[in-house]
C-alpha cells in the first residue's frame, strides 16, 4: 500500500466538521462497471437521506480498447445535506481503476482531494496505454492530492477465492470491492445492495455471494485496516425535505413515467413507436414496461417508420408518441410536417446530444433547438418545451401530453443527454393535484347534416374523429386541406388562409406567464443582470446566480420552459433587466429566438464541450458581464 498526504485535505472527517456536501468520481474502463457501482452508490446515498445529482460519463464505443484513454467510464456524484442543483464542479474524491482513468480525470479533482487507486492495474503495459512514461506514483506528480494506492485487483481475487470463481471472473466483482469501501468511507447501509445483488442474480446465487463477499471484504478494509493518513470515516448528513414519499429517478424514467400519467389524465391509450438510438433508447425500455398502463410499445425498423406508426395510433384515437436524439429528429421531420397538416396529437421527445451527424453521442447538448423550433420544410410550427431537470421531465411530458390533445398538435419535448442519464431525489407527487384533460371525439355530423373535419373550435382545433365513425368520413393526407372541409385545395388564397390559422392556433396556445427563477419577482423584478437559461443548465444557473446574489450582486435567474411559443409577458420581463446573458451547450440558439421574437439584446455565452456547465464558469460569466456594464 501506498499512501501521499496533501497540505490541505479538501475533505473533514468525523472528529472535525462534516462537510455539507461531497463529490465523489468512480473511474475505470468500460469493463469495470463504474456506472454500476455509481448507480448502487446513489442508492445507498438517497436512502440515507442525502439530497444528490449524478453524471454518467462514458464513452460511445460498445467495448472501447481495454485501459486506453478513450476508453474511461466515469459516474460523478454530488451529494449533500443541503440543495444540491448540480453534480458538482469537481470531485473531492476520484475512484481510479487504472492509469488510464487516472490520467483522464485527475485534472477535474480538488487540491487536496482524495485519490483511491488500484495499483493492480498499474503494470507497464496499462501505463503504456494511457501514455505514461513513468509511473505517477513513483515521480512524485501526485503530490497536490491525497493518494491511497493499494492492490484492490489482489483483495478482490482473495475476497472471492472460496467461491471457486478464475482470476478473469473473480475480478468482475473489483467494482463491488470498490463499492463496500466507498460505503463505508462515507457512513453507508450496505443491506440494501446486498438484497439487490440477491435478486438481480436470483438465477446464480454463486455469483451473488461472490459479490456480497466482495461488497464486505472492501467495507471491511476501511474499517480494520489500520490507515494512517487519507482514509477518514465521513458523515454527510440527510438534508432537510418535506415529509412524502421519495425515489430516485433519470430523466428517462421521468418521462415514461409523465408520458404515462399524460395519457391516464386524457383518459387514452398511448403508443410509442420507437427506434434505438443514444441516449433515447432507455424510454422505449421503461415504457415496455407499463403495458398495464395501456401502453403499446413498438420498436420499428427505422426512425421513420417509427413516428408514422405513432400518427397512425393518433389518427385511430391513441396518444401517439416517439423519441429519439438529434440525427433521429432530422430523419422524423418530414412526418412531422405530416403530423402538423393533419393536425393530429402527437409528442416527440427528443433527447439531445452532441452534434451534428453522428458527433459526440454518449455526450450532453442544447444544439437542436433551431432544429425543434424551426426544422421542418414548410411553414409548420409545432410547440417546444424544455425540461430543466430529471424530476423536472415528468410534469413537462403531462404539459407536451396536454397540448397535444387540447391543440391537436405535434409537440416536441426536449431533454439532453445530461438529464436522460443524471439521476436526482423525486418527491413523488400526488396523482389527485393535476388535472385531467379528458379528450371528447367526434361522434356526429358537426354542420347540420354535413361533416366539417376542419371546422374549429375557440382554440384553434379541429375535431377528432376515429376512423370507423358511422357517418363521419373524411380525407387525411398531407397535401393542403380546404378550410373547414379538409378536401384537396390548390388555390392560392386557400393556403394563405390555413396556414395563418395553423400558425395562430399555436401562437395562441395557454402557457403561463414567465416568472424569475431566483430574485425579485412580479413587480419587483429587474435590475443589472439577468441570466435567462433553459434546459439541463437549470442546476449549475440556479447555484451560480445564488452564490453571486449572496455576495451583493444585482443578478437574477429566469429559467424557460415553453420555448415556442413564448410566455406572453417574455419580452416585458426581459426589458425589465439592463443586461441578458444566456449560457447554453450550443452556439448561441436560444439567444437567437429571443432576439428574434422579443427584440431584446441577449448576450450569448456557450460552452460545446459534452460536459455540462461548472458554477465557477458560470460565476466569472456573471462578474464579466457586471464588470462590462460598469457595475460595482
């Protein structure tokens, strides 16, 4: 065993003060199962009343080259007894497996931060892969962190041995090893993944105990071993919460889970026609599950056949749906034209990555809002809405669910890559404090004696007919319906007409005003700076804004959720500020709309990284743009 202590240790242990939030990094390759052990890890941490957020970061090859650099898998978890809005800036803490995930994510951990190594997987040829000349923890480059280097390959072999399990298979279970110390450093249960481990391998309860012998034996060392220096027992608190029953939950989960509950509110049957793609194809997983719910789930042969089948189930009187990520949208946009001619319900959640082709897919983006706002051939406008986070998916997809049906539209929901896979606590709400919005077909002839299928009500939207309707036929297609009649039209002030009224029909739709997210509200709000986010930049946003206002400075953090159309009172309240920043992970889209439908001057500042945003980026962000307007 090897061990380095910094000057300055940037965690406390339970003879100083507890911190009141930690940031952990599980790193290895892609064969060791960090985001396994991070998942298991965040489990533990909600059930012990921890307030958390977490980064899956892994790389986009099925099986990358093992111990290479584009190889690492990490999971970062954030994790606290007050707020936490983020995964955090940087690890206090960095799991690394082998020198490839050491090199890779050293520069993200805090000086003085705890680095837990395993010196089993620090042989010539793994140094050779991740580009090491020497060994870092023999040429002293180390020196600004806390290290603990010991052969966990070893302890894991041995903890195993009396299951009879090779090397090669013994290994498997490092990442529990691994798991049972981090529980112990950090005060955790491990009942709770030992009955996990049981039933997920019910069928090979060999490989069970192996596991549960691993889980032990890496708790045991931190507790027994006798460690002098870095490896302290710390205790992080349970953050204070309204009493209510409580979950962890993804953004992919959320929104099956929404996308159901929108479907019960309207009292219809939901289909989900789907293709697989990175990172949307968790929600066709979720959703196979809820067949109970009257799902029909539906994986298609291609993107486009996908969003087709689901126009077919709206048009025969289901709540079609789709998903997909960027390139899977472009090749959905043409039946989205078709979708918005027929003027049929339908939800398009799209779970954004980086781009463009094929670009960055296991990593995190805000580049398809042009794509969602304007990308369709045509005149064809079609609601958007953004959610800011995984908990926060599952109200948006009810408000996508909701519009869709009350409109008769296409709506698109946009999630990104950080909220598909980030997973947070969830207050489970109470299914009896939303609303239904129950459909009402069309059951007869609505002009006397004559059908009119696109005749209008108040809002804008056409009846909804089943097919099979005694006396109620009419023509669907995607070629210019006649107002009111819905026959075939070529003329010219004829599309005039019904193109203004699609496009009004959705200028109009009811979504609420704007309000601030963090400062002064209502007929307070205003003042130097106001930093307009949408999207997964909520959490980092909201925590920046906040240690900014606490140190005195005039700025506030306004968070959009109906990105098209806007809330109506957008352009007041914006004016309301001297300055607008708009950070997000693309070049500068939503600060594009927003001068362009608001005439404000919005400032963009971008990052497209594939990483999220850091609070210390988005806090000089907000000095900068102070300091520019001649600001104290």
């Amino acid at each position: 065993m090897v061990t380095q202590t910094a000057d300055t240790p940037a965690l406390k242990t339970k003879n100083g003060s507890a911190p009141d939030s930690v940031v952990v990094r599980f790193a290895g390759d892609s064969g060791d199962g960090m985001q396994l052990t991070g998942g298991q890890f965040t489990l533990s941490t909600a059930l012990a009343g921890n307030d958390l957020a977490t980064f899956p970061d892994f790389p986009a090859e099925i099986r990358a080259p093992q111990g290479t650099l584009f190889g690492v898998s990490a999971f970062q978890i954030n994790f606290g007894s007050r707020e936490i809005s983020t995964a955090g800036d940087a690890p206090d803490v960095l799991v690394a497996m082998n020198p490839a995930a050491l090199k890779t994510n050293l520069d993200a951990l805090k000086p003085g931060g705890l680095i837990i190594i395993d010196t089993g997987e620090f042989s010539k040829r793994n140094l050779d892969k991740a580009k090491y000349d020497v060994s870092p923890l023999d040429d002293g480059s180390l020196a600004r962190w806390d290290v603990l280097a010991f052969d966990i390959s070893a302890l894991t072999i041995e903890a195993v041995k009396p299951f009879g399990l090779g090397n090669k298979e013994a290994l498997r279970s490092k990442n529990m090893w691994t798991l049972g110390l981090a529980l112990w450093m950090f005060d955790r249960d491990r009942q709770p993944i030992i009955d996990w481990l049981k039933a997920k391998f019910k069928s090979r309860p060999d490989i069970a105990d192996a596991n549960i012998a691993a889980l032990n034996a890496g708790h045991a060392y931190g507790e027994t071993a006798e460690l002098s220096g870095p490896l302290k027992q710390v205790t992080v608190g349970p953050v204070e919460s309204e009493a209510g029953l409580y979950r962890t939950i993804t953004g992919a989960e959320a929104v099956s889970l929404g996308l159901v509950a929108g479907a019960q509110l309207a009292n219809l049957q939901m289909f989900f026609g789907g293709y697989p793609i990175t990172p949307a194809s968790a929600i066709l997983h979720h959703l196979a599950r809820l067949k109970e719910f009257g799902v029909t789930t539906f994986q298609a042969e291609d993107e486009i056949a996908a969003i087709c089948s689901a126009i077919g189930a709206s048009y025969a009187g289901q709540l079609g749906v789709t998903s997909s990520s960027g390139p899977g949208i472009a090749l959905k946009g043409e039946a989205m034209g078709l979708a918005v001619m027929t003027e049929l319900p339908l939800v398009i959640v799209n779970s954004q990555r980086g781009g463009p082709s094929t670009g960055l897919p296991t990593k995190t983006e805000q580049s398809d809002l042009y794509q969602a706002v304007y990308g369709r051939n045509g005149d064809a406008p079609i609601p958007v809405i953004a959610a800011s986070s995984p908990g926060d998916v599952f109200e948006c997809a009810i408000e996508a669910c909701r519009i869709a049906v009350e409109y008769m539209t296409p709506v698109m929901l946009l999630t990104d890559g950080y909220i598909a896979n980030a997973a947070e606590p969830w207050k489970v709400p109470d299914p009896a404090t939303f609303k239904p919005f129950n459909v009402e077909f069309l059951t007869e002839k609505n002009n006397g004696d004559t059908l009119l299928p696109y005749k209008r009500d108040a809002k804008g939207k056409r009846p909804w007919i089943k097919p099979g309707t005694p006396g109620l036929m009419h023509r669907i297609g995607g070629i210019e319906k006649q107002v009111d009649t819905g026959n075939i039209d070529y003329d010219p002030a004829n599309h005039q007409a019904m193109t203004d009224i699609r496009k009004a029909k959705i200028d109009n739709i009811d979504v609420p005003d704007q309000g601030v997210t963090l400062g002064p509200d209502g007929d307070d709000a205003g003042g130097k700076l106001a930093v307009v986010g949408w999207g997964s930049t909520f959490g980092p946003i909201r925590r920046a804004v906040d240690n900014c206002r606490n140190r005195g400075l005039d700025v506030s953090h306004i968070h959009f959720r109906h990105i098209w159309p806007l809330p109506a009172n957008s352009g007041d309240l914006l004016r309301k500020y001297d300055k607008v920043l708009v950070p997000e992970m693309n070049t500068g889209q939503f600060k594009t709309v927003l001068r362009d439908q608001l005439l404000v001057d919005a400032q963009p500042y971008t990052k497209t990284s594939g990483q999220p945003f850091k609070i210390a980026e988005l806090e000089a962000a907000i000095e900068l743009a102070l300091d520019s307007s001649g600001a104290e």
